[in-house]
C-alpha cells in the first residue's frame, strides 16, 4: 500500500509542476489545461487520503468537491470573498463561476481517473 500511496504523490507533484508549466511557462496553453490540471491534481490527492475506496468511488466524491467549489463561487460575502483574495483562498475557492469549468473539471478527473485503472 505504501507504494501505492507514493506514486499517487509523485503523480500529484507531476501534475503540480505540469500546472504550474501551463500558467507561468513559456508555451501558451488554452486557458481550460489549467482547469484539467487542477482536477486531475484533486483526484490524486483524494486517492491518498482514501487509498483503500474503489476508484470509481474517489473520482465521484473529487468531482463532486469541485463541482461544489465552483458553485460556492456564485456566493459572494466579505468573509469568503476576503479568503479569496488571499493567494491560497484564490488558488482553492476559485473568484468567479463559469460552466466551462465544471466541463474542465470532468475531463480533468476522466483523465486522473483513467490514468490510475491503467497504472493499477
């Protein structure tokens, strides 16, 4: 299980260098890879802390987590919007909704989702 466990890390640290490469890089890339990024990186991090619930399972729950935190984004009340504006708060809660990103978010975990049948 340990094993397990640290390649989902090394996954999720690829996916962190990989977003990071697609926001401050030299290549330009379309504004939903940042997106995917993210939710591929969400559905890694929920494979850690929930190694041993079916994959199917996890993915269901990451999505459902995202989907969530992009509705919160409809909500606008000086404490959440004063979490926003730090560099944390922004980067979690997002700033503004858009239903593109919920799409993203699908593809995002589709791909971690896929990706982790075929690594195990």
């Amino acid at each position: 299980m340990y094993k397990c466990r640290m390649t989902y890390i090394y996954l999720a640290i690829l996916t962190i260098i990989l977003g990071l490469f697609s926001r401050y890089g030299f290549i330009e890339f379309p504004d939903f890879v940042g997106n995917v990024l993210w939710a591929t990186f969400i559905y890694m991090l929920f494979r850690i802390l929930f190694i041993d619930m079916k994959k199917e399972k996890v993915a269901f729950i990451a999505l459902v987590f995202l989907v969530f935190i992009e509705l919160t984004q409809l909500y606008h009340a000086p404490l959440i919007d004063s979490l926003r504006g730090t560099i944390l708060g922004g980067i979690i809660l997002g700033y503004c909704f858009h239903y593109d990103d919920i799409v993203s978010y699908f593809i995002g975990i589709l791909i971690g989702f896929l990706s982790d049948k075929r690594l195990f």
